[in-house]
C-alpha cells in the first residue's frame, strides 16, 4: 500500500489544519492506521491510532482533547483534525499500517513524505 500525506502547512498558535493520508490499493480497509510525526532532532512518535473500522481511537496525551484521527475506507482515506495547534506540533507528520490494534504495534507499512506542519507563536 502507498500512502501519500497531504494538508500541512504554516498556521499561527491556536489555528486549526486537516492532514490526509491517501491509500492506493484495496488493503487499507484491512489494517488498523496510525498518525505519527517526527521534529526536529527527536525521534518519530506515535500520535493517535484507529482500528480498522474507526469504531476505536487513542492518542498520545501531548495531543489528547486537540486532535482527532478517523478514516473513510470507502475513499481509502485517512484523517487528522488538529485543532488548538502549539509550537510544540511542529513537525513532520507521517501515516502509515500498524501490525494490530495495541498502541504498542509497530508500524507494518513503508514511510512515505510525510507532510510538514509548522505552528509560529
């Protein structure tokens, strides 16, 4: 499966952005998905995380209460609302499969771009 990110951007402290994942193939329906991002210098985290028919979702608690991860496997699409973005979210914000449902799956598929999301203060 080919995943290509899309939507990010720059927007000030407190604004909003939608990234998409875009899946090509039929066997995205078939796996659970993950938003991860990586900054600057830090390694690449785990940002929220839904089951393969959306029914489940968590996140990571630096994003909790702001971000919302779902899925449209109908358009083999995936989705994460950011809302009340802090410097701190910058970054570039990658999707790909997941080996199970656990938090705790490591990532199955290949990177790909990501998309870079900058919040300015």
């Amino acid at each position: 499966v080919q995943l290509v990110e899309s939507g990010g951007g720059l927007v000030q402290a407190g604004g909003s952005l939608r990234l998409s994942c875009a899946a090509s193939g039929s066997t995205f329906r078939l796996n659970a998905m993950g938003w991860y991002r990586q900054a600057p210098g830090k390694q690449r985290e785990l940002v929220a995380t839904i089951t393969i028919g959306g029914s489940s979702t968590n996140y990571a608690d630096s994003v909790k209460g702001r971000f919302t991860i779902s899925r449209d496997n109908a358009k083999n699409t995936m989705y994460l609302q950011m809302n009340s973005l802090k410097p701190e979210d910058t970054a570039v914000y990658y999707c790909n499969s997941r080996g199970g449902s656990s938090w705790y799956a490591p990532p199955s598929g290949s990177w790909g771009q990501g998309t870079q999301v900058t919040v300015s203060s």
